[in-house]
C-alpha cells in the first residue's frame, strides 16, 4: 500500500468511526479522471487479503463504466449495491469481498468524478434501506470526505498505480454529461443537498453564513459592503439554485447538516 491510498485510507477510517453506530460496517471510496484512470479503496481489510484476479479488475470495469454512463446521462447521484439487484459478475466479486450490501453517492465535477460508498452487513437488507431513508446524514458526510480528499489532488492527479483505464471514448462521453450540469469555475464548492449536486459560490456561502446567524437583509448588506437590492438577488439566486420558494427555506437549508462543514 502506498502513501496516496495510505492516506485515503486513513480518512475513510477516520470517517467511519461516526459511522459505525448507525449501521455503517466499513465505507469503499473511488475516484475517475478525466484521463480514464480510476482508483480505489476501503476500509475493509479484505479488499487487500483476497485475491483480486485479472477477470475481477474486467468486470469492475465494465460494471463501473455502465454505471457512469447511467447516472450522468439521468442525473442521478445514488446507487445501491444488494444481493437482490440482477445478477452480474461484479457484484459476485463484491459478495465474496463482503462489500455487496451498500449505498454509494456520487459527486461529479469537470476533471473527477468521486463515489462514496456506505457498506452494510452483507444480508442486512434493513441498515441499507435506512441509509437510503436518511440521504441528508449521508450527504453531510459525503461533502466532509470530499473535502479532505481534496486536499490530496495534487497527490491524486500524479498518481499511476490506478486499477483499470476507462475507454477514451467512453470517459469523453462520462464527463461531457458531467460538464452539461456544472458550472465551469474553480470558485466554487460543491454540495449535496437533498438529491441533488449544488454549487455555491464564495459569495452565496457568505449570504447562506449570514442568514445561518438570523442576520436581515439590510444586516448582511452592511455586512458585505452590498446594497440591499443585490442581497435581494442573490438570494433570488440560492432559492432558484436550491429549488425554494421562501426565505424561511433558505433559513433551514443555511442550518442544515450538509452545510455545517463550510459555514462556519
């Protein structure tokens, strides 16, 4: 094991140790690049023990690459990982590695592609519907980890030991439905917010601080250097972005969980 995945590692167990009392047995992280590359790893100690042959690494990929074809072309952000799913080669693998009962989110920016997966006990069909019943608590989490393993990308893009190369074609198709739904701007922070991949500017998470702390609109103009027509609008702005109608909304999203790690 080498110091990148050492790394990833430790974050993943450091994660897991919140987790663990609400069902959550060991958690799987893995990563895609623009170049095709994809690595990843888990808490679990059996994805290192087990041997992984050349015809394990063909049907991950194959399994992988369906599935991101599948969730950018419809948007979607989750999946579930049970022994009641179709029968396929891959999730064969993942029973015999005890990773096979599970829920993964997806996060998708313009040069990674991040999925983050929350593994039950293998037969324990209840742990993962209650997973998939609090996707808010999951999001929180999911949106911590991103944030650490950022802090690794540097490490991540000069990384060569990968697992398997996706298709050139087929990674091209991946992040073009990828980009279509996300701004292309380096100043921004992506969250997951009920379902959904949001992006917040420096700005909007400074609104989103203010309202956090019962600030008025006059108050975080003030507060900003704004006028109190532009706070206005950018609040227009986040109600759209966040699919809200009220203030009062935005009052509840500025507190929720998923947010707390960047407004504080």
């Amino acid at each position: 094991m080498n110091q990148l995945e050492k790394n990833l590692r430790n974050i993943l167990l450091q994660e897991l140790r919140h987790l663990k009392k609400y069902g959550v047995m060991h958690l799987g992280f893995r990563y895609f690049l623009l170049d095709g590359r994809s690595f990843g790893c888990t808490t679990n100690d059996k994805w290192y023990t087990y041997p992984r042959t050349e015809d394990f690494f063909k049907h991950l990929k194959s399994y992988l690459t369906q599935e991101l074809i599948y969730l950018t072309k419809r948007k979607f952000h989750y999946v579930t990982r049970a022994n009641d799913q179709n029968h396929n080669q891959y999730l064969t693998w993942l029973k015999k590695l005890e990773l096979n009962n599970s829920v993964g989110v997806y996060k998708f920016n313009q040069t990674r592609i991040d999925s983050f997966f929350f593994i039950c006990e293998a037969n324990n069909a209840k742990q993962r519907d209650d997973l998939i019943n609090n996707m808010q608590w999951l999001e929180r989490h999911v949106n911590s980890l991103t944030t650490r393993i950022n802090k690794l990308s540097q490490n991540i893009i000069n990384y060569n030991e990968v697992d398997f190369f996706i298709d050139k074609e087929l990674c091209a198709e991946i992040f073009k439905n990828c980009l279509s739904r996300l701004q292309v701007s380096t100043n921004v922070i992506d969250v997951m917010i009920s379902g959904r991949q949001i992006q917040l500017n420096q700005r909007e998470l400074e609104i989103l601080r203010f309202l956090k702390l019962g600030l008025s609109n006059k108050e975080i103009a003030y507060k900003l250097g704004l006028n109190e027509k532009t706070v206005h609008r950018q609040l227009t702005i986040l109600k759209n972005k966040f699919c809200l109608n009220s203030k009062s909304g935005l009052i509840t999203i500025a507190n929720s969980p998923q947010l707390q790690i960047f407004l504080f």
